[in-house]
C-alpha cells in the first residue's frame, strides 16, 4: 500500500526528468481549473518512462501490463488532478485508528509504494499483521504471486470465516523482523 503518497512523490522525482514535472504540474493545474468550469478531466497515463508525462516513471512502473494486463485492456490513465491532490495523502499517519483486522503487504524493492512508510503504518495499526515480499511494485502480482495469494486467502479464511490459521501463520508486526528497509 502507498502509506505515504509525499514520500512516494519525493521518491518518485528521483526517476522523473525536471521538464516532465514542470508539464504534469502544469497539466495538473488545468485540469483543477477546468474541473471547476465543469470541463472534463485531462487524463495522463498512469506509468510510462521517465521524460514522459505521467503519474508514475519509477523502475518498477514498467512491470503494470505485466501484472494488470496490457493498458488496452483496461484505462491505464487518471485525471491529471486526481494526482495532485493524492500527493498530500499520507494515510500511514492515521494507521493507529484503524480498528479492522488488517494484512498489509509490502514489496521490500518496491519504488513506487515505498516499503518503509507501510511497514511504519502496520506497526502502529493495532493488531495489524504484515508480509514482506521480495521484489518490485508488482511482486504480489507477478514472482510473489502465491505467496501473497495463499497469505491473503489465509488471512480472509481466519478473520471472516473464523477458521484456525494454516500451517503457516501469519505473522503479528511487532514479531516481523526488519530487512533493512524499514
């Protein structure tokens, strides 16, 4: 999960050419404007390479039709300032109010949704379990794919149907041992 969208953006400049941002901001402001005359949304792609306007050009934005199907398949563009606004969102900041059980799942490479802000977010949720993965923004999706299914499965299992834990339980955050990147 992104726990952390100001992070995730600081983050995310690292892998963004200046002109590119200058033209997002720029796309970003006109659409808010044209938002309030009730225009329609100026749509940007979702991910592309760095030098592209876009929302995402991290090293690991590449592997999204890998894992999602190719963007033919499905609208890989959002309103320009939908992105602008989300950039403030820091949800992790909030976690400890979160009264649900709660799996978060977290890609230890990933440069898109950092690890860090998430596994921090799961830490201060109350009785919040996490798993770590290896790999980028779409391990869940792509190499982690069982494990993270068979987790997630395991955890819907125990908290919605109150069946006993498998084999492999899940594992509480304040017993998750640290990889490094937290």
């Amino acid at each position: 999960p992104n726990a952390d969208n100001l992070a995730a953006a600081r983050n995310a400049a690292r892998y963004q050419k200046p002109g590119a941002m200058l033209r997002f901001l720029g796309l970003g402001l006109l659409d808010v404007l044209g938002g309030l005359a009730g225009r329609a949304p100026r749509l940007v792609p979702l991910a592309a390479e760095p030098g592209t306007v876009a929302v995402v050009t991290t090293p690991d934005s590449a592997d999204g039709d890998a894992a999602l199907g190719k963007s033919g398949e499905w609208q890989a563009e959002v309103a320009a300032r939908s992105a602008l606004r989300l950039t403030m969102s820091r949800p992790g900041r909030v976690a400890s109010r979160v009264r649900c059980p709660l799996l978060v799942v977290v890609a230890d490479q990933d440069t898109t949704a950092l690890a860090g802000p998430a596994i921090r977010a799961a830490r201060r949720a109350p009785g919040a379990e996490l798993l770590r993965l290896p790999g980028g923004h779409y391990a869940p999706f792509l190499e982690a794919h069982e494990e993270a299914a068979a987790a997630e499965v395991e955890f819907l299992r125990r908290v919605l149907l109150g069946e006993p834990g498998s084999a492999r339980p899940a594992v509480a955050v304040a017993a998750e041992a640290p990889r490094g990147t937290s």
